[in-house]
C-alpha cells in the first residue's frame, strides 16, 4: 500500500504527530463512547482542532493529551445535546422503552454507567496507559483525587459486572 502524503499546507510536524497519535486516540474514545463512528469523527474534529492551533499546541508537553481532552469535551458536549433533546422528545410523545440489548459487550456497558470522572480517569489509565500523574496534570486535579476516582471506578466495575455474572448464571 502507498503512503499517503500530507496536503502542502500541513505541517509536516503535525502530519507526523497526526500519524501517531491518532489511532490511541481514537481508541480511547471508542471505549469512552462505545461507538467506533463517533469515536472517529471526534478524534477528527479534535485534530482539526488542534491543527488550527499547531503552533500554539505543539510547544506543549504532551499535544495529544489536548487533543485528548478536546475530544472528550466534544464527547460530553454531544451526551449533553442528547440528552437535552431526548427529554424534549419525551415531552411531545409517549416513550416506549425496549429491553437491553444482548449484544452490548459487559465491559462497554459497565464503563459507560460509571460517573464522568471515574469513566474518564478508567479509561485513560486502562486503556490509554497513563500514569496517576499524567492523568491528575491532564485532568488539573490532585493525584489523590485520581487515585479515588480509580477505586471508585473499579470498584463500581467490579459491582457491575458481578451482576451480570450472577444474572447470566441465574444464581
């Protein structure tokens, strides 16, 4: 397969930090959305975000820790807009709510019920294999503050999914 070149008016820093990053990127936020589609187009809004401010972004320590929280904001903004919208929609019809689907994947579906906080500090320490220290300077907080959202979060994960062993078991 042939490589594909950047257009001439990237920089080619930026197209090299691009081919890097994008796919951890990307996989991390398929893991905070459940949703590979979406996961891609945020990471893309993210990078056309950062490259718009490249010059400013690539003198920070870690760029693709802001791509990284661009997205995720972009992530929330988005529930925050569903959200919004499906109560809007609640109010004009009557709800029919289905039945939980078999096919969700355990770990999605328990990663997706944990608090903001705890889902983001999981998934950026499981997945993204960040360090305690990396995600508290990321995410502006103490390290102890992180440490508790981990407890908290695996916890939570470890509740979660014992149900659902226990349900599918049928003790």
């Amino acid at each position: 397969m042939r490589e594909v070149a950047a257009p001439p008016h990237v920089d080619a820093a930026f197209a090299e930090f691009y081919a890097a990053s994008f796919q951890n990127v990307t996989t991390q936020l398929y893991a905070y959305t459940g949703d590979l589609d979406l996961a891609h187009d945020l990471a893309q809004e993210a990078f056309c975000r950062a490259l718009a401010r490249w010059s400013r972004v690539s003198g920070y320590n870690d760029p693709a820790a802001w791509v990284r929280r661009v997205a995720f904001n972009l992530a929330n903004s988005r529930w925050r807009r569903l959200k919004t919208a499906a109560a809007y929609l609640r109010r004009q019809r009557v709800e029919h709510v289905g039945g939980p689907s078999p096919d969700r994947v355990t770990a999605v579906a328990a990663i997706a019920l944990l608090p903001e906080t705890q889902r983001r500090a999981v998934v950026l320490h499981y997945l993204a294999d960040l360090s305690i220290a990396d995600i508290a300077a990321q995410e502006g907080v103490a390290v102890g503050t992180v440490k508790s959202w981990l407890h908290r979060g695996r916890a939570a994960l470890a509740a979660h999914i014992g149900v659902e062993g226990r349900e599918a078991t049928g003790d």
